[in-house]
C-alpha cells in the first residue's frame, strides 16, 4: 500500500489537506471519503487499508475547519464552501485516476456533502455511500423556524451554544471513545451556532432534492446511534430517486459504525456493493 499527502488551495486561499491510500497495482475504482464535524481524514486509515486490500484507491481530505486544514474549527457560513473543496479535491482525484470508477463515500456531516455534490455531479459518479446520515438529528430546527434561526446565527455565529456531541454515542469499544478524546486533531466542545444553522440549511435542501438523486446508492446506519438518528435512513429509503438502491440498519451499532467490534461485518458489506458497482 502507497500512503501520500498533499496540500491543496481552495479559490478562496485556504489550505486544505489531503492524502491517499493506494494499492501497488491500478485500481478496480477510487473511494473519496468525506468525514464528519470535529474530526479528520487520518481516523479513516484502517477503512482506506481494508478498501486498499480489496485493490480501491482511497483519497480522503480533512474540511475546512477541520484537522490539518486552514479555517476557523468546525464553523462555516454555507455548506456550498464544503461542496466546492469536495469538487477540488475530486478534480485531482480523476485527473490521477482517468477511466477508474469514482465513488463518494460520506459519514455523518459528510454524507449531506456528498449529498449536495452528487445533486451537483452524480453523472461523474459511479455510486454513493452513505454512513450515520445526518438527516434526522435529536435537535431539530422547523422548517418555519429557519429563517429567525438563520438572522441569530448571522448575529452571533460563534456563539457554542448547541450540546456537544455524547462521546458514548460513537461506538461502544472504549478504546475508539479514548483515542478520539485525546486526539488533537479532533475539535471538542460544543458546536458553533453559525455551523449549527448552516447543517440545517443543508439538510432541509437534501431532504427535499432527494429524488433528484438517480446514481447507485447505498446508505447504512447504526441502528442505537444517538448522534444522527437512524430514522435518516429511512428518509433515504422513502425518498431517495434512486432505482439502484441499499439501505440497511445494523441493530445496536451506534453513530460510527465503521469504528464499531463489528465493523469488518461493515466494511465488507461496503466493499461488496463497491465490487458490484465498479464493473471490474
């Protein structure tokens, strides 16, 4: 397995950091991976060397805000500033990669990013993966209420006024609980009011595109997770356009299934519909 990194430069001068997993051979397909709020791509590396085994390349970035990128931590005005760094890092992905399967695979926050791009580009796609979709959370803003919503959170966009997240909810192996919280590239405490306002926003413009979502797609969720409640899935399952589509809850995992005891049960089922899509 190669292991690069690299720096990229957003249209607005941020720095952005990315790196890539890559078997010794050409790829079957390529996997960019978007990860959640508070964390960053280097807690991927374990599902970018089970995909790499399986002879994926994996290109996973850390978001504005996030790990080893420039920005204020896990704060953003528009989830469009999420969309458009995830389109330069996949320009540079299918640059290296011409006539390779490209699949997006987004967790949590990241599945509403992927989201939003494949509403934008899902003709460049060859599928969708899906993880702890945050499209049903415990707070949620009514749609009536957006609009006050959005005019406090322009005034104080700083303001950490939002719970933080219950480490528990993450898995149940204690040792992914510890790692996470001593992790200094993990942003702790609660989340930002600007943030908060503009996830939202987001969600409520997935929620109501859905059928427009036509690609492959495969969402799965843990079926105790308390951080995005699995009742996304079934938002996926009921709305989403797709004719080629997966939706499975696993009983009892929580919010990081990948990070779970039995997450080789989890990243075999990814890997499966990935060798069923990749057409090699």
């Amino acid at each position: 397995m190669q292991h690069t990194t690299q720096t990229l430069t957003a249209p607005n001068g941020a720095t952005l950091f990315a790196q890539a997993w890559e078997p010794d051979t050409a790829p079957r397909g390529v996997v960019v991976l978007v990860h959640g709020v508070a964390e960053h791509s280097g807690r991927y590396q374990h599902v970018a060397a089970f995909l790499v085994e399986r002879g994926y390349a994996v290109c996973a970035y850390d978001h504005r805000g996030h790990g080893r990128s420039d920005g204020e931590r896990a704060q953003i005005r528009h989830f469009n500033e999420y969309v458009d760094d995830l389109r330069l890092v996949f320009e540079r992905v299918r640059a290296a990669h011409a006539n390779t399967p490209l699949f997006l695979y987004g967790h949590s926050m990241g599945s509403i990013v992927a989201l939003l791009f494949a509403l934008r580009y899902q003709d460049e796609l060859a599928g969708l993966v899906l993880t702890g979709t945050a499209l049903r959370l415990p707070i949620r803003v009514p749609s009536p209420l957006l609009r006050p919503a959005g005019w406090i959170a322009k005034i104080i966009p700083g303001a950490a006024i939002i719970p933080a997240i219950v480490l528990s909810g993450l898995s149940r192996d204690s040792r992914v609980i510890e790692a996470y919280r001593t992790d200094p590239l993990v942003t702790t405490g609660r989340l930002k009011l600007g943030w908060s306002f503009a996830l939202a926003s987001a969600v409520a413009e997935v929620e109501r595109r859905l059928p427009e979502i036509k690609l492959p797609l495969l969402a799965l969720h843990g079926g105790d997770d308390p951080i995005t409640l699995p009742g996304g899935a079934d938002v996926v399952r009921e709305r989403a356009g797709s004719s080629d589509l997966t939706v499975r809850v696993y009983p009892g995992l929580r919010h990081e299934i990948h990070q779970e005891p039995e997450q080789a049960q989890v990243l075999g089922d990814i890997a499966a519909w990935l060798d069923a899509h990749s057409g090699k």
